[in-house]
C-alpha cells in the first residue's frame, strides 16, 4: 500500500479560492442582514461627517484653507458597512453591467481537469503505483474538442473538458523518439514545459503493441451507428473495407500469434453453437478496460515482470477453439496482497481436467474462508507451488484455447499468466443496464441455469464456479450475442439485423470525424511523415479541402510554420522526428522546450495544447504535456 499522495499544487489552488468565496459570501451575508435592520428600524443612511463637510465646501481645502465661497449645491454621499460609498443611478447601472460581462466571459471559458484515471497516469504519481494512459485517450480528448457529443466516443474515462465550443483552436504536437524517461531524467532542460504544462500524463507507446503512432493516433474504431450504415450500403463490413476509401481494416496484435485471424477458413461450426464462439471474445480495448494483463512494453518491465505467458506461440482463434473454464481462490498473505491457493479448470464435457490446491510463496494470514472455501487444516500438507501450477497449464491449454471466467482479469492475475483469448461471463451477461455494475455468478446460475451456487457459510468452490461459468457461455451460444444482457439486448430488439455491431477491427479516419461540423484540420511535418497521415485520411488519397497536409523539409520548419498557420484552423498537428543520435542530447532537449515555448506563445487563448513525446521503438514509454492556455479577465 501506498501512503497518502501529497496535496498538489492545483488541488491547494482550488482550496484556497474554495476558502474565499465562502469569505466573500459570509460578508455577503452580514450586509444583506445589515441594511435589513437598517430598513426595520426606519433609520436614515449614515453620512460621514468630514466627507460630506468637504463636498459641502464647510471644511479646508488640500492647503488647509477654507474655500473662498461655497459650492452652490451640497451632495450627501452615503456610505456603506464597508466604508466605501454607495452607488446609485448610472454609476450603480454601469457597475451592473460590467459585473454582467465578466461573469459571462468567466461561464463561458473553457476549462480542463482530470479525473481519477487521468490523475492517476500523472508523472506526480510514484512510478509503481502510476497507471500510464493509451494514444485512443488522447484521440478522444481531440476528437471531443473539435465535435463535442457527435464525436463517436468521448475522453470521459480520464478527464473532462467543458465549453469545447469556445475554444479558437486546439494544437497537438508530436516529437517522436522522444520517451517519458528523457523528461524525467533531465527534466531540469524542460524549464518552460516545466512550469507551464500543469498536466503531465504518462501514455503507453504504440511501438509496445507492434503498432506505429500515426496509425494509432488516426484510426477510429467505428461506432455502432457508423457500423449500420456500411452494412446497410455494403452488406458487411469487410466489403465496406474493401470498396470504401473510408473504412480502413485494421487488428493489433499484443501476443506472439501465428498467421492472420481467418475465422472464413473453419465455417463449421462447434455443435450446438449458433454462431461462432470468438464473437463472444473481449476485444482488445475491452481486455485493457477490464484490468487485464498484457504483455504491453512498458508494462512488462514494470508492472508484469514476474508473469508469463500461457503458451509461447498461440494459433489463430477459431469456431471451433476448445473452451477451458477456469477459477481461482485466493487468500490473504502477510504481504498484504492476495495469492493463489487454488485453481479449478473444466472443459466442454463439464470435467474437472485440473484442480489443485497451492501453495503461496508467503504466509497466510487470512484464508477468507467464507469466500474462498480454504482453511488451514486445507492447507497444512499442500506443496504445489505457483511455478507448478503455471507449468501445468502451460502444457494442459491448446495454442488456440478460449479461457473462460468471472472477472477473469482477477483469476490471471492471481496466476501471474497472461492469455490473448478470453470470455468473461461478468461481461458477455449483465443484468444490471451499466457495464461498470457486474452481477455476481451466484445471481447469474440461479437467473439462468436455476442452480444454487455458492450456498451455505462454507465459502466458494473453484470448481463448481468455473463449471457455472462454462453453462453460462454454452447457453449463449445456443442463443444469441444478446442473450443475458441488459445492456445489448436493448439494442438486438431494434438492430438485430446487423451481426457485424460491436466489431472493433474496422476503423474510419479520425480527421474526417473532425471536419464534419465545418471545422478545419492543419496537419504539419516532414515529407514521409506527412504522405503517411494522407494515406490514414483517405485510401484512394483523394484530396479533402478541410484537411490540409503541409509538407516542410526540418524539425525547425514544422514548428516554423505551425506558429504561423495555428490560428487559422480549427485543429493542428505538427510531428517532429528527432534522430535516434541526437534523442539523448541536452542540445536536443532545450531546443524542444523553446520550440514547445514558441508554439505557446503563437496560441491565441483560449486554446488547448498537447505535447506528445511518443516513446522509443526500443523501449519507454510516451508521455503527453497538456495546458489550457486562457484570458486573463481582470
């Protein structure tokens, strides 16, 4: 466990403005109260006597003297609790009005902040206790700023940005071979960066998933919405890929597979399956929101150096891929953490094919029995260790094996394993309406399989919940992908004719999403960078007036030209490419901070701007600098 995280700088700023407003509105208070006895008591305004004096013309002059002769009208001033002189008529008017303006300006200012997932990618947070964000955060974030609600997904998991629609202009820069470690090592030759862009968010590398950041940055995976009308022009979206300069096919690949994925190739279906059985498979995205490990550089070093991997080299998943389900009970240790102290795994036939007790490398301090079923009189000659019970697996699943589980992630994790085909009943079923609210197995068996799991006070059995959850995928597949969920059958009941919904290996072009609303797009950087973002645009390379790709022969030039074109569209994006020779050089870092400090200066506020340094195709993570830059009102 980690200790409390120091207050930062901003959370102090906010407190404190917090502390004044409640100050300014208790002295609000005690005038409001103050003229309403003044108003009881039916008395008069009091008048400063040597105020009134002077205006009256009774008292001295600025030498001390006495007026030759008074003024021919006397003017009463009246003064406020506060000592200052109470406003009546235009001056009062005027007053109003001003106030008026300058709280419309404040309402209508942008404003940014982070939520807890982006807060917990912050450069602030310790490194092993930090959680980096992906390149797709990013591209929402971009996305949303330039088409607000009608962008197809939103930067709502790590942050939030209101009054998109007032900004002048949103600029994203990209120095590519650039990492994480190189700001945090040195960032002493960052000075400007430093001290200017408040949010610091370490980003995951696209290089760690064998992908590259252009492509990264410029797919979208279709929407639903998106998705239904290829299918209705095309009749599928793999047509849509091919006869479609818009829809671009694309699959990230995070495990050592063989071949391409080529479910066409195995038609024959498994028996009593109504559909393949990989459409049930979380998809990438899905593995990453649901805490999955994967076998992310970057991650692995850090935060997975002591997993591995359940096969070595895996097949293509198919229709007819062996399903496997497995649980795991844990127990608490005295490390804090919980371990592995059993594992259950049950195939098609409903056969416990493996299930054995472990023991775990640190004392127990707790058997939770009551949820894991384990006691200490369990336990007492158990020898099997994790490495065995790894090894086991590793020689028992198939390369093609779909692993089945409640909140898997949770059971991989005990295991220390990482598998690239997984269902999770917690998933694929929910009876709830909100994908954040999981329903338990025991509510699932009995809604479903009218079975009574998990009874009495003696705890959970692994294998009579691992069979539970290998009834609840094959009942499924005997129905249809809605089946048991809240959350899709709502939308199968309108949509059902469309069984393609919800595949994320089709994508459109991000900067055509972002010129739908009339919006312009200045994309900037050297000439093989630049045809690379064409080809992401536009298969057929079509030119698209809203979109213009400049080509320019440096780094220097990039930023030359971006400061001068940034005001003028709706979007910017420069990329820079820094020589792998020069990416450690102190020259290099300080010639970046006064590039990054130019392009502030050039931003016209309110803007929003983005420093991007994209990671090393050898190693280390990204990391994204964001600052809102606004009008000062005074």
């Amino acid at each position: 466990m980690t200790g409390p995280l120091e207050t930062s700088p901003k959370k102090r700023h906010r407190i404190e403005n917090k502390k004044k407003k409640m100050a300014a509105l208790l002295d609000i208070v005690k005038l409001n109260e103050t003229d309403r006895l003044k108003v009881k008591n039916s008395k008069s305004v009091e008048v400063h006597p040597q105020r009134t004096e002077q205006i009256n013309g009774d008292g001295p002059d600025c030498n001390g003297q006495s007026p030759n002769k008074k003024l021919k009208t006397d003017v009463t001033v009246a003064f406020g609790p506060s000592g200052r002189p109470l406003l009546e008529g235009d001056e009062l008017l005027q007053l109003k009005k001003m106030l008026q303006e300058k709280t419309k300006k404040i309402r209508q200012m942008p404003k940014f902040r982070l939520r807890d997932m982006g807060e917990n990618a912050s450069l602030q947070i310790p490194l092993e206790s930090r959680c980096p964000l992906f390149l797709s955060d990013i591209q929402h974030l971009l996305m949303y700023s330039q088409i607000g609600v009608h962008s197809p997904y939103c930067p709502t998991r790590w942050c939030h940005l209101e009054k998109y629609n007032h900004l002048t202009n949103v600029t994203l820069l990209i120095v590519e071979n650039m990492s994480v470690y190189n700001y945090e090592a040195f960032e002493s030759y960052f000075p400007f960066t430093s001290a200017n862009f408040e949010h610091k968010l370490e980003m995951i590398s696209p290089y760690a998933f064998n992908s590259n950041i252009i492509k990264e940055l410029s797919m979208v995976p279709l929407s639903m919405t998106q998705m239904r009308k290829l299918i209705t022009e095309y009749g599928s979206l793999e047509e849509a890929a091919k006869h479609c300069s818009e829809v671009f096919d694309t699959v990230n690949n995070l495990f050592p597979i063989d071949g391409d994925f080529d479910d066409e190739n195995t038609p024959v279906l498994s028996k009593k399956d109504k559909y393949s059985r990989t459409q049930l498979l979380l998809s990438g995205w899905q593995m990453i929101e649901e805490n999955f490990p994967l076998p992310i550089k970057g991650l692995v070093e850090r935060k997975y150096s002591d997993y591995t991997l359940t096969k070595d080299r895996y097949r293509n998943v198919s229709a007819r891929s062996p399903l496997i389900a497995i649980d795991c009970e844990m127990c608490r240790t005295d490390t804090g953490d919980l371990e592995l102290t059993r594992i259950s795994a049950v195939n098609e036939q409903h056969e416990v094919i493996y299930d054995t007790l472990v023991k775990p490398k640190n004392k127990i301090v707790d058997y939770l029995t009551r949820f894991s079923g384990i006691n200490a009189k369990m336990m007492k000659t158990v020898r099997t260790d994790l490495q065995e019970v790894q090894n086991k697996l590793r020689k028992l699943l198939p390369e093609d094996a779909i692993l089945i589980g409640q909140s898997l992630s949770n059971d991989l994790h005990a295991l220390k394993m990482m598998h690239p085909y997984v269902i999770d009943t917690s998933v694929i079923y929910n009876l709830t309406g909100d994908r954040a609210r999981k329903t338990k197995l025991q509510i699932l068996a009995s809604q479903f399989l009218d079975e009574k799991i998990q009874a009495g006070n003696h705890g959970h059995c692994s294998s009579e919940d691992s069979l539970a959850c290998m009834k609840l995928v094959q009942l499924k597949l005997l129905k249809n992908r809605y089946f048991g969920d809240a959350v899709m059958n709502s939308i199968y009941v309108k949509k059902r004719s469309y069984p393609d919904m919800g595949d994320a290996n089709y994508a459109i072009s991000m900067f055509k999403q972002c010129v739908k609303n009339g919006n312009t797009v200045n994309i900037v950087a050297v000439a093989d960078l630049v045809d690379q973002y064409k080809v992401c645009i536009d298969k057929d390379n079509k030119n698209i007036p809203e979109i213009k790709c400049v080509k320019v022969e440096s780094n220097k030039n990039v930023i030359k030209h971006l400061c001068k074109t940034m005001n003028n569209s709706n979007l910017n994006l420069g990329h820079i490419r820094i020589a792998s020779e020069h990416a450690s050089s102190e020259k290099t870092f300080k010639t970046v901070d006064k590039w990054i400090k130019e392009l502030h200066k050039s931003a016209e506020h309110p803007a929003l701007l983005a420093v991007m340094l994209s990671g090393c195709q050898e190693g280390g993570n990204g990391t994204c600098f964001l600052h809102l830059k606004k009008q000062f009102i005074s």
